[in-house]
C-alpha cells in the first residue's frame, strides 16, 4: 500500500494545499508549538535521485511531495500506480505536470543513454559501418533500421518517438 493512501486521513487532517496548487501549508499548529496554521511545509531530499519528500504527522512515516499534492487535489492513486513528472523535473510539483500511471509507463522515462554507449544517443548503436536503431517495448526489442549516419539514424528514432505518443510516451523519451 502507497504511504499517501496508508495515512490519507492523517496528511489531509494536517496539511492543505496554497491558492497556487502546489505550496503545502499547515492546517493546524504542531505540537509543542514547533509549527503555526499556515506555514508552509518543510521538505527535504528523501532519495539520492532528489525526490521531495514531506514526514507524516505523528508516524515514522514519508510521503514523496509530487504524491500528497496530487491526493491533495482530490485524484485517488491506486495502490498498482505511480505519480510521474510529465517533463521528467522532479522538482516540478505543478498538478498539470503530474500524472498517475502505471509503473510499466513509468518505466518508459529513462532519458539518457547508458555511460557506455558510443554514440550517445538513447537506442543508437553503432555497427560497423552503419547506426543501428533499435527500441524496447513493454520488454520486446524492436528493430527500427540501419542508417549510413547518426544524423539520419536521429530522425528515424525520433519519427518512431511521434509513433508511441499514443502509447503513453511523452515528448522526453529516447532523447
């Protein structure tokens, strides 16, 4: 079970969403005065990839911030699902940068290419005396084909990118 649904009743008791969508302030006063109805929210790094994370009230418990913001704004995460940044900026926390998807979507995110890649280019290799454009799909390699240069090889992967918009893609991935 998601944290953000475990103690949902406890974050929405606590905490209330800015005018602007996305500063999470106090409710009510903390005890032992540490914080006042309206303060904004501390947050801190909860990972070593950067993602914001807020501590529930009165548990030993975190909450990533991109996840209480979007129950905050009344859409049910179910407990298969995930919240993904649309732009791939985890520090944007604006509801119209997030969604609940999959993790199999989720997965698709990956934006750059492996540190030992020779051309540097996600999905792009180079053979011999051509480039290579192959991608993987929900685990199935696909071959997309053989070009002279990296140039072209380019635009091939970035036409079959347009493809996959409808497959849950965005505009950041194989970039």
């Amino acid at each position: 079970m998601l944290v953000v649904n475990k103690y949902k009743d406890v974050l929405t008791e606590h905490y209330y969403l800015d005018e602007d969508g996305v500063t999470i302030r106090y409710r009510k006063d903390g005890y032992y005065g540490r914080y006042k109805a309206g303060e904004i929210v501390s947050q801190f790094k909860m990972s070593k990839h950067g993602i914001l994370g807020i501590h529930v009230p009165k548990n030993r418990a975190t909450v990533p911030v991109a996840h209480l913001i979007v129950m905050l704004h009344g859409i049910n995460i179910p407990d298969d699902k995930v919240v993904d940044h649309i732009d791939g900026n985890i520090l944007n926390n604006h509801i119209s940068n997030l969604r609940v998807v999959s993790y199999e979507i989720n997965s698709r995110n990956r934006s750059k290419p492996n540190k030992t890649t020779k051309t540097g280019e996600l999905g792009i290799t180079k053979s011999k005396n051509s480039y290579m454009v192959r991608v993987r799909l929900n685990g199935i390699r696909h071959y997309i084909g053989s070009y002279a240069t990296l140039d072209e090889a380019i635009i091939a992967r970035d036409q079959y990118d347009l493809q996959r918009k409808a497959d849950g893609y965005t505009s950041r991935h194989f970039k």
